[in-house]
C-alpha cells in the first residue's frame, strides 16, 4: 500500500489530485473536502462506487466525470453492493490470471450520504459489512436529504428543521434521536470503524488510511457540513465544523474491531452546544423561549455521550 | 483450477439443476445471489460446485434479490462474467436495478424460474415476473424445459456478451413445472460448452486502472433520449447475432432454435400463440385435435420474448388459411389485455390476412394446464373460423372458477 | 495568476452545458465516460498538466460563471501552510513542490473558505468582486492588523 506523507500539510500538498473541478456541488461543500482527503491519502488505484445523492448527481452528470479513477453509481441504496460486486471480481480475476494491471494495488471505497447510509442503503451496507469485503465505506453525513431539498432522515438531530420534519408554531422540528450509525457499523465486528470530521484534516487522513490498510470492512462517518441546507454562509464551513468537534456534537473517535473505543480528538475549550446551534439557521427556532428547553436536552445527550465515550476508552472496551 | 465434472451423455436433471450446471460450465466469475422458491435450487447447486472445487469464481450470497443484482452491476462493471438466479418477488425486488444493468450495458445472464407474484402470496409458476421485465431492455430467452434451460443458458452468455450486443439476458423457465420436473437431459462435456461460450471480453473495465470510467452518470433531458435510443437500438439489432449464436449451437448439438418456434402452421385454420411449458401441452392438444377430429391447429411460441419478434410472428401469422389466433396470457393483466396477445395483436395489424386474434388468461399461480383445456380453447377458434366472426369476448378467463369472465365484443364481421 | 501550469489547449473553454449536442448513434454505449483520451501509468504519480485528459472530464469545463465574488491571492505574505489547498472544495488551490503558486479560476466558485482559513496576518487570500482587476485588489492590500487589547 502506497500511502501518501501526511506528517504536515506541506508534504500532503504534493499529492496529486485525482478529483477535478467543474463538479456541480454547492459553494462551499465539505463533500468535496472529504472526498479530495480520502483520495490524496493513497497512491494505490481506486475503484469507487457511490450511492445517488448530492455527491453523485454534482461529479458524473453527462457529458461529464469528475473521476479520475474507476467509479460507478447504480442506485440509491446500492454502492455498498456496487463496491464489494467489484472487488469480488477482483478476487476471481487475480485467481483465475485475468487482470488487466495484475501489480497494480487497488482500493474499493464506497460513498454515501446519510440519507443513503442511515436509511435506504441500510440494509445494503449492512449486509455488506457482514460479508466480509475488503472495502471502506464512507458516510458523507449532512444529516439530511440535501440533494432532494433537505428532507428529515434518521441522521437529523433533535431539533432541526427539514422540509419533513418542520419547526412552526407547534413543533421544534425533528422529535427523534439520530441513529447512532458508528455504534451499529461497529456491532458489525467491523475492524475499523470511526467517526471523523475535515477540520480535523490530520486525523481524517489518518483514518481514512487507517481504514484503507486494514484488510476487511471498515466504516467511517464524516460530518460533512451543508451551506445550503443547515443555513450558514458557504465561506463558513470549517468555522461550522469546528463548532461540531468543538462542542462535541460530533465527538471524533475510532473503534477497531468493535472492541477498542480511542478518542482521537478532545477539545482544549469544550463549547456549549448553544454556539454550534446559533450558528445555523435550521436551528434558529429552539432560540425562541418556548423551544430553549429543546437546547438544554440537546446538552444533555452530548454530556451523556461523551461521558460514554470517556468511559470506554478507559476501560478499552 | 477448477475440476472438471463428469458427465454422462445423457443426465436426469430438473430445470434447476440444467441451469446451475450451465452456469458452472461458462466459469462465471462472479455469482451473487439470494435464494427464492423455485429457483432456490440453482444458487444451492452453485454452492455445492463451489465448496467442492468445481468453480473457481466468486460466489457471493447477498442480503436480498436487490442486491443480488446491484452486486452483478458491480462486478460487471469489473470485467468478468456475471449470473444469478430469482423468481417472482426477488424479481420484483430486483427490477429497479435490471433497469440500471441493461442502460450501463451489463451482460449478466440471469436464470428466471418464472413464479406468480403476491398477492396474495403464491410460490407456483404463472408469467407475472417475465411480463414484469418486458421493458426492462433486457434480452429474455424462454425456455420450454429442462434441456432447453441448459441449452439456452449457455446460448444467453455468447448472446449477451457479444461485443455488438452488450446486453443483460435473462433464460426464462417456469416453477416447478420445468424447474422441479426431472428429464432427460444431453449435457455437454465441460470443455466443449466453454469454448461453445468462449472467453469473456472486458469492455469499459473498472479494474484497467490505465482507462478510468465513469459507470452510470445521471442523463437530464438534454442527453437521457438519446442513450435510451441508442439502447433500443442495441436490443433490436441483437436477432442477428441471437440467430447466429444459435446457428452455432446447432452445429455443435444438432438441437435447433429459433426467435418463433412454430408448429403445424402451415396448413393451420386456427393458431395458438403460447409461452413457457405449456407450449408442450399445446403441441400435444394440437396434434390430438388434427387426428380426431380433423381441426387444423398450429402452435406458435416466441423462444424470444424480448425483443419481441415482430416480424417472424408477422410471417407466421400472415397466411390466407389462417383465420383465428388465440394468444394466451399466463399472468394477471391488470386491468388490459394480455401482454402477449398486445404485442400480437399489434403485428398482426399490418398483416394483409388480418386473422381474427382474442386472448385467454389462464394458469396462474400454477392453476394446471390441461391437454382438454387446450383443445376446448381450440375448438372454440375453429368456431370463430367458420361464423368468420369473433363469436366470444375477445379476452376471457380460462380455468377459474365462478360465472364466466370476459370482456370487449368484436365489431368486425358480424 | 495566468492559467500557467493547467493550460492545455481544451482547458476552460466550455461552460457546463455548452458541449455539441450529438445523436444517439454517436453517444458512448452504456452512458460511460472516459476520463482520459488515452492510457495513463501510474496516474496518481502524474501531474495534472501531464494527464491527457478528454472532453469527458469536468477538467476540461469552467464553472466561473457560477462565482460573484472571488478570491485573490498575495504571494508576498504566503507562507505556504496550504490551509486553503486541504480545504478548497472545488480543487481550485494549486500547489506544486509544497508551495502553494495560485487559483485555478475555471473551477473557483467563490465561496471564500479559503480566505477562511487563511492564518497570516494579513490574510493572503482575500475576496473580491468579480469586477475587481487583481493588479488593483493586490496594490490595496490591507496592512498587518494589531491585535486588539483586550
């Protein structure tokens, strides 16, 4: 496996990219970011499957690929299939003497977003965990469907507004807990399984090769911040993140083989979950006083959360 | 390397197992499947070869029919030979994505047992998952019985796979009526059916990292037009090299196929249009109704349901003695005339004989096919003949039980 | 900067959409696109000025039409950290040899996280109207801030 240097920013500058411009996401998408991350982190060849959605429907809309690599798209539900399909033919030709490159090393990846990932692909994913392949999945988690307008999915949080999940005179917006994707991928006894963000750009890079090199299924969900839908100005997308990590709405952490929970960043200054929130329009509603308590309970499962954390990571469970 | 599997000259195999052993004869590389009543029996058999050394390929078991075939697409896409097996409801499951395998241009061969679809829920046979891929742009070869499942599985790789063709084919053979009927069956020896299917040829390969492709890109109305016309394109041009793949299976076996299998229709008065397993029972009704009574029948059965042979059923059909066409639909039609007697009935319009054409739905969910239904059915065009008139509905049921059902009048001849 | 480094002969001549519109007998079989007109060895070790690219590949279009505002970039007060290259989203920040040498305005859409990002003092990137001429926007450029007593 050929990973690139990634010891500073300076030596990861000279990987050459394989992602092009003129793709057709948003100003300002961290899709992007973390697609171009994953794809720097390795020299090795890459065959790359993705699921319908934003990313998608943005890199390979004719007459035109974004891809400089082998890449598919069949479905919404299905790159995990598509992916791991590919690599068991990449299995029985190196068997049978049939390949074209037979030298070249080759990673499979797949991509989804949290619609994809959480919901409709759900029962693809998993049975594609459970198989075995020698693939890494990754999850683009805009918590919600962005492609189609910013509808609810099981990844929105508590309390945000989505076109099907609405804040108004008598509702907060979402009622219901996100799925908690990283806990059920690494029931899956996955080998490596994480949860990462692009303003942490070392540690993503570190996981993404991380999950690369590791022999098997591994999983990694990336929150992936989105101008157009949680309501912030494009310009503001690592600001937004770093309020994610920062309050640990999103706590970054990897857990190999389902066993050994690692907290791979602790905020110095832990922030209140309220700046994260205040920050997005797709919160602005639970600042009215009759939807505050809407914020103190969003405080409350973080607290809990990272409390959990903590405690796994020091019994190394 | 695979171990070669001794054969007898002559086998007893069910439809299923003439499928499998036609799979493992085209050492396809990838198998990713989920099992389904009836064709269970086929991705079973696969599994054994597997586990004791008859395949070298992948065989991967999926989590559902859906991404059985995603699966497929994928390892298409990757450059090897690519099959799988259903029925009926993971027929349906997978239709989503027979769409995307024949727009990408896929050519995994796929083993229907052709099942009635729920609900209510039935495991028999009827046409209900065939019909459901009639515009799937998928190449569908129909088999009559266990033999011609194996033949024609083989035929359907060469077929799919043919650099000017490119397309996903699909072997139809019905529940347990073929699939789970033992039979003779003249297998051949596993050297002679490769080469007969020969070496795949990768196109547009995800694992040639010196040609990056782009698989599956979105086409908005500027561009989605012409790929789905360059695809029917594709799919109505594949008859030449269908019929030269079968030229070259009869230079080989001696068994002969054809787009239209027809029987008896040259002197025919009256005509049954028929798919599936009871063209066998057809034939016999007809031959026996010739004998006794003197009723000159012939058989006609599309081998090739897609593309449909709107010609060679215009030819057969276009004949100054023939009077009346009975086309018989095994598959609820939801609220229209059957598919089969539709698509006849839309070739026999440009006809200069113009035969009378009604439609018969019968069979479902495995409702038995009788040699005496087939001739009252028969018996009845003959009727049609003489009064040179329509003297039923044009569509009825036949076989079920209650008050007679049937719709629409003829407004001709009377 | 002048398209410098990227300038091929197809490089941004295209606006999405504005390709010849052919039939149906001259599209690809099976809606594939090629990224490249011809082999590549070993493409992750190949710049992007040495990659044949085709007309297939969003490489070769512009997406400037898209962008408002821009962002301008001083070389003086660089210091190469490549912040804006890790965090570009449309691989508008070109960087050969670890340093970090301009904006690839075909792809740059303008939505100044890269200006974000920027840690000198004063920013080395800064946005400006599409209107602005560089030359103009560099010779304005602001002077080091002071850090505010608190």
């Amino acid at each position: 496996m050929a990973i690139t240097n990634i010891k500073n920013l300076k030596e990861f500058s000279t990987a050459n990219e394989r992602f092009e411009g003129a793709h057709l996401l948003c100003p300002g998408c961290a899709h992007s970011m973390i697609v171009r991350e994953l794809m720097n982190a390795t020299d090795d060849n890459l065959v790359i499957a993705s699921n319908t959605g934003c990313l998608e429907v943005s890199t390979a809309v004719y007459p035109y690929t974004s891809w400089d690599t082998s890449w598919i798209h069949i479905g919404f539900e299905n790159a995990a299939t598509a992916a791991t399909g590919a690599e068991a033919m990449f299995k029985a030709r190196k068997r049978k003497g049939t390949l074209p490159n037979p030298d070249a090393p080759v990673k499979f990846v797949a991509f989804g977003g949290d619609g994809s990932t959480f919901d409709i692909g759900f029962q693809w994913l998993s049975g594609a965990m459970e198989r075995g392949h020698d693939f890494t999945y990754i999850c683009l988690d805009n918590e919600n469907y962005a492609n189609t307008g910013g509808q609810r999915s099981s990844a929105t949080p508590v309390g945000a507004h989505t076109s099907t999940a609405q804040a108004g005179s008598v509702s907060y917006g979402k009622k219901q807990k996100k799925k908690d994707i990283v806990a059920i991928m690494a029931a899956h006894g996955a080998p490596y399984v994480a949860q990462l963000a692009p303003n942490k750009w070392k540690s993503m890079a570190k996981g993404f090769q991380k999950a690369l090199e590791t022999e098997g299924p591994c999983f990694i969900n990336t929150v992936s911040a989105c101008t157009t839908e949680w309501k912030f100005d494009p310009k503001d997308t690592i600001h937004i993140t770093d309020l994610a990590t920062d309050s640990l709405m999103f706590p970054i952490y990897e857990i190999i083989n389902g066993t050994e929970l690692n907290i791979l960043y602790r905020p110095k200054n832990i922030i209140p979950v309220e700046e994260y929130l205040a920050a997005q329009g797709r919160y602005k509603h639970l600042f009215k006083p009759q939807y505050r308590h809407v914020i103190d309970e969003i405080q409350k499962d973080i607290d809990a959360k990272w409390e959990y954390l903590q405690r796994r990571e020091e019994a190394k469970v | 390397m695979a171990k070669k599997f001794e054969l007898n000259e002559v086998e007893v195999w069910d439809g299923n197992y003439a499928a499998s052993q036609a799979l493992r004869q085209a050492q396809v590389d990838v198998v990713a499947a989920y099992p389904i009543t009836p064709s269970t029996p086929i991705v079973e058999n696969y599994g054994a070869y597997q586990a004791n050394g008859f395949v070298d390929g992948e065989f991967v078991m999926v989590e559902s029919e859906h991404g059985a075939m995603s699966g497929c697409v994928g390892a298409a896409a990757a450059g090897g030979r690519v099959a799988t097996a259903t029925s009926s409801q993971g027929f349906a499951l997978m239709t989503e994505v027979l769409y995307q395998a024949s727009g990408m241009r896929m050519p995994i061969v796929l083993t229907v047992v052709n099942r009635a679809l729920a609900s209510p829920l039935n495991v028999r046979g009827d046409h209900s998952d065939m019909y459901l891929g009639r515009d799937s742009g998928w190449i569908q070869l129909d088999a009559f019985n266990s033999q011609e499942a194996y033949d024609l599985t083989l035929c359907a790789f060469k077929i799919a796979e043919h650099l000017d063709v490119r397309l996903p084919t699909m072997v139809h053979q019905d529940g347990f009526t073929t699939s789970h009927k033992a039979q003779n069956v003249r297998p051949l020896q596993d050297e002679v059916a490769y080469k007969f299917v020969g070496d795949y040829k990768p196109v547009d390969d995800m694992l040639d990292f010196t040609r990056p492709v782009t698989h599956g890109a979105q086409t908005e109305e500027d561009w989605h037009f012409e790929h789905k016309a360059k695809q029917h394109k594709a799919l109505m041009d594949s008859p030449k090299v269908i019929d030269e793949v079968f030229k070259e299976f009869k230079e080989l076996t001696g068994r002969e196929y054809k787009r239209v299998e027809s029987y008896m229709m040259d002197d025919a008065e009256v005509a049954m249009v028929i798919l599936g397993s009871s063209v066998e029972t057809a034939v016999l009704a007809a031959k026996e109704l010739r004998e006794k009574e003197g009723i000159k029948v012939g058989i006609i059965a599309p081998r090739n349901f897609r593309p449909f042979p709107f010609d060679l059923i215009r030819d057969e059909l276009d004949r100054e003695n023939l009077k009346a066409v009975v086309c018989m639909d095994k598959s609820a039609p939801g609220g229209a005339m059957g598919a089969l007697f539709n698509e006849v009935a839309g070739a026999l319009t440009s006809t200069k004989a113009r035969p009378m054409v009604t439609n018969y739905i019968y069979g479902l969910g495995g409702r038995d096919f009788s040699i005496e239904e087939a001739q009252r059915i028969m018996k009845e065009q003959k009727a049609h003949a003489d009064a040179g008139h329509i003297t039923t509905q044009i569509q009825q049921f036949s076989g079920v039980r209650g008050p007679k059902l049937g719709f629409y009048e003829t407004r001709r001849g009377k | 900067m002048s398209k410098g480094v990227l300038a091929t002969d197809k490089r941004g001549v295209r606006e999405l959409g504005a390709e010849k519109k052919v039939g149906w007998d001259e599209v690809p079989q099976g809606v594939v696109l090629n990224s490249f007109d011809d082999n590549v060895d070993n493409l992750s070790h190949l710049r992007p000025e040495e990659r044949p690219y085709s007309d297939f590949n969003s490489f070769t279009a512009t997406v400037a039409s898209w962008r408002v505002i821009k962002p301008v970039y001083n070389r003086d007060i660089c210091i190469d950290c490549q912040n804006c290259w890790v965090w570009c989203p449309d691989t508008s920040i070109i960087s050969r040899d670890k340093q970090m040498i301009g904006i690839d305005y075909d792809h740059c859409k303008g939505c100044g996280v890269c200006v974000e990002v920027c840690p000198t003092n004063p920013k080395s990137l800064l946005m400006f109207t599409e209107a602005v001429d560089n030359e103009e926007a560099l010779s304005g450029w602001p002077e080091k801030k002071k850090k505010e007593k608190k």
